[in-house]
C-alpha cells in the first residue's frame, strides 16, 4: 500500500504531465471533487436496501473508481492548498470525539447538538 505522500506525488505528477495545473484553481478543483461525489450517488440512487447489498457485490470496481476518482480531487487539492491532510483528519476526529462521546453516541445517529 502505498503512503499517502506516495499518493500525493502520483496525482501531481499525473496533473503536471499533462499541464494540467493551469485549470486547477480551489473553485474547480472543489467542484471537480463534488461532481465526482455525486458519481458515487448514483451508484446508490432509487435502490432499496436489499438492491444495495446486491449492488455493490457486483459493482465493486466501478464504485471504487469513483472513491478514487473522489480521493484523487483531495489529495490534489490538499497538496495545492497547503493543507496536510493527514493532519487534517486527524484534527478533525479528535474534535469529532469530543461532539460524539462514546457513552451518548455509540448506536445512536444523532446529531451532536441533540445528544443528551
């Protein structure tokens, strides 16, 4: 498995091959990385639960395409922006953890304004 600054420089490197860092400003790398979200909708769109369990037994490559094609758009962006993005989901859970304590969050869905 390759390290996530082995990722970041594959992206890159494919991106600058191509010349493409011109067209990559914040706004349509964002847009880029929703566009690419909602392609991974579709794959779950209009199906029940039992459609989705059979779904995704028969369409794991496609679905990952998608994942990728998703992650490629945030590692890129990270990398432009800066950002490290390890740090940054690390940050993130530990602020998570303490919105969603274990002891009010463990099985229950609500948002963390309303757990009691």
């Amino acid at each position: 498995m390759k390290s996530l600054n082995e990722l970041i420089k594959m992206v890159t490197v494919f991106r600058d091959a191509r010349d493409w860092k011109q067209f990559h400003n914040p706004k349509d790398v964002a847009l880029s990385l929703s566009l690419e979200a909602s392609e991974v909708l579709e794959h779950f769109q209009w199906k029940n639960k039992e459609e989705v369990e059979k779904y995704v037994k028969t369409h794991k490559n496609e679905i990952g395409e998608e994942l990728a094609d998703v992650l490629y758009w945030v590692l890129l962006m990270s990398h432009d922006l800066n950002i490290n993005i390890s740090r940054a989901l690390e940050n993130k859970i530990l602020k998570n953890e303490a919105k969603y304590p274990v002891e009010k969050a463990k099985g229950n869905a609500t948002k963390y304004t309303k757990l009691t």
